[in-house]
C-alpha cells in the first residue's frame, strides 16, 4: 500500500525504523528484530539505508521480507551522498523489481572523511526525488527539520529549500527527531503558511541510554528540554531506569502529538523490539493500527 494513502487515515497511527546490519554477519539478528517488531502490526516499517552503499542490498531485502512475508507496508530509505548516479539508478530498478512502492528520498549524512559534493554524485535530495519520479509510480517521502537542518545558515532558507524539494514530487515528509513538541506545531505552521501541504509525519527517537545523547545531538543538532535533561542527568546511568524514562517521555510526546489533531507518528525503534513494544503496549487502547 502507499504510505500517502496510509496517511488518510483520521485514527492514530503508529510506524517504526530498522537499521539493516552493517555487515552480512549481523543479518539473521535484524532480521529477528524486524519481525518483533512487525508482530507489533504497526502501519508501516522503514529501512534505513547505510552511508557508503555497501548494505543497499539489505535495504531492498529487509523492506522486501517486511512486505512479503510479513504482509506490513514497508519504505525503503535510499541515500545518494555515497553513491554514484549510476548505483543510484541500479538500486531504484532494484526496487522497482521488488515492487517495493514507498521510498524514503534522502541526501544523508556526508560520510567524515569524504569530499562533498563528489563527481557524478547527487548534491541534494531533491535531485533524488526527480530521478525517482522519472523511474516509476513510487510514493516519494522526504525528510524536513523543524528545527532547521544543521547546514543550513538561516531557517527561511531550510524551509525555502523544502518546498523547492516538495515541489519535485513528495508526497509526504517525516521530521528529524525533535524532544520539545512546540518545536514541531511552530515548524508545522510556517510551513503550512509557504504552501506546503504534503502530510507530515513527526518522528519520535524514545532515548533509552544514557550515552546515545551524544551520536544524537551530532546527528540532529536538536536541543535539549529541561525537562528531558533533567531525565537524563538523573536516569542516564542506570541502564534499566533510564529504558523506562525514555519510553515513559516518548509515550508522552506521541500522547501530546495525538491529542492535538496529528494522526500518525514515526518511532525510530532502531531494532529494538522491546522499545517498541512498550511504546505500543502503552497506546494500546489508543493506536488504532490494523
Ligand atoms: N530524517 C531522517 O529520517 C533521516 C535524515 N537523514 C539526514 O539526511 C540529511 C540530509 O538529507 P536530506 O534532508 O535528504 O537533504 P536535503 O538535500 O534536503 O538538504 C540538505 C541540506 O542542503 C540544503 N539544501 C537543500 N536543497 C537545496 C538547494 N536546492 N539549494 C541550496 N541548499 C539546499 C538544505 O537546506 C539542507 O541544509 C542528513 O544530514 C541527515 O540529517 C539521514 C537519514 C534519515
Ligand atoms: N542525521 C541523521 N542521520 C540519520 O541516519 C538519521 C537521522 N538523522 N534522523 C532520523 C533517523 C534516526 N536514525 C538513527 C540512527 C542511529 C541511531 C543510534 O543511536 N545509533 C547507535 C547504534 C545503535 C545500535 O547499533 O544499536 C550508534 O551509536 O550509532 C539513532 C537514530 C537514523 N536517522
């Protein structure tokens, strides 16, 4: 199913993420995670898709099993900072052969130690977009910032450039993850107000350890609450404290998201079957899923 008609949907929603193994060591374990997960009948899974191209492969295999053999609706992320246009092009007729419909169009993260932009790369996702949309009847999803994207100078230009991103073909947006909610509902009215009108799914990171903070923060530039520091300074340490105050403040933010008129929410699960499945366990007569 596309996720632009999942969307319609005016009944709480919940979707996760999966991470596919860095090596073909770890693939059996994601996949156990991936089905613990997908047991949670959530309304769609997505598979992110590692930097350098080197586990595209199981991108396209672990959204074709979610579909297949778990009968769930599966997005597929494809990035193409790391890869040429002709590996772009390959992975794209991959999907088109799975009949893998939702792709999750990102430039990604610019890898360390490399050059940026490289030759015969794409520069930014909405070149990605238009290339997608030239290959085939795929719904086409995006990512957005609400609290603006790191590179970005100046907020207007993030959001500017957004809509010149939307305007290629998106047909829904998912938000980088954000703590504090008003950040979003403000980010969601300005956008709203330059006339962008895709669906806009927010995505909800539950922090279940004390030393994820870090890779996040560098990850998203967000910024911290006090309320979620205080959390953290006080439950960071204790492993099983703070897995419960993490998934206690997620619960809350999707509460809060849902009580103010949003219908679906993004989890970033990251192959953790028992954080997902508190999350659900505490929405249980909530979500509407199924
Ligand atoms: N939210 C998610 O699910 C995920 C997000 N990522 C993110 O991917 C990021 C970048 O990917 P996208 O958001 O897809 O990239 P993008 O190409 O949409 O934007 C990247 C940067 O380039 C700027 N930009 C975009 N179009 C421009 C244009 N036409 N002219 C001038 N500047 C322009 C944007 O303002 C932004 O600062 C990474 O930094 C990472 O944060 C990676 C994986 C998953
Ligand atoms: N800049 C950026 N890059 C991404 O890849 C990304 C985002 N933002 N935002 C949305 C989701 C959330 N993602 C992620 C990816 C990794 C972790 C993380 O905590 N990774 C741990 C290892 C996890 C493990 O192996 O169990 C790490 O230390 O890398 C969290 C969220 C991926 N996506």
């Amino acid at each position: 199913m596309k996720i632009k008609d999942i969307l319609k949907e005016k009944t709480p929603h919940i979707s996760f993420e999966v991470f596919p193994p860095k090596t073909d060591a770890g693939f059996a374990s994601v996949l156990s995670a991936t089905d613990q997960i997908g047991a949670l009948k959530p309304s769609y899974m997505s598979v992110t898709y590692g930097a350098g191209g080197g586990t595209s492969k199981n991108t396209v295999n672990i959204a074709s099993h979610i579909k297949d053999d778990l009968g769930l609706t599966s997005l597929a992320h494809l990035t193409c900072v790391s890869s040429t246009k002709e590996h772009v092009a390959r992975v794209i007729d991959e999907l088109k052969k799975n009949n893998i419909e939702n792709v999750l169009a990102l430039r990604g993260d610019i890898p360390k130690e490399s050059e940026f932009p490289l030759p015969n790369h794409y520069r930014y996702a909405y070149e990605l977009v238009e290339e997608i949309k030239s290959k085939g009847d795929f719904c086409i999803g995006a990512a957005c910032y609400p609290e603006g994207h790191m590179e970005a100078e100046h907020k207007k230009d993030d959001i500017y450039n957004l809509k010149k991103k939307v305007d290629c073909g998106v047909d829904f947006l998912t938000t980088q993850m954000f703590f504090d909610n008003t950040i979003f509902y403000n980010f969601l009215y300005r956008i709203r107000e330059i006339g962008i009108t895709v669906p806009v799914v927010p995505g909800i990171m539950p922090v279940t350890k004390g030393n994820q903070m870090k890779r996040i923060s560098e990850m998203s530039g967000t910024v911290l609450p006090q309320r979620f520091r205080d959390v953290l300074d006080r439950f960071g340490e204790d492993p099983k404290a703070m897995q419960q105050a993490g998934i206690a403040y997620a619960t809350d933010q999707i509460i809060d998201l849902f009580a103010n008129g949003i219908n679906h929410v993004h989890v970033y699960s990251m192959n953790n079957p028992a954080v997902a499945t508190a999350i659900m366990h505490n929405l249980s007569d909530i979500v509407k899923n199924g």
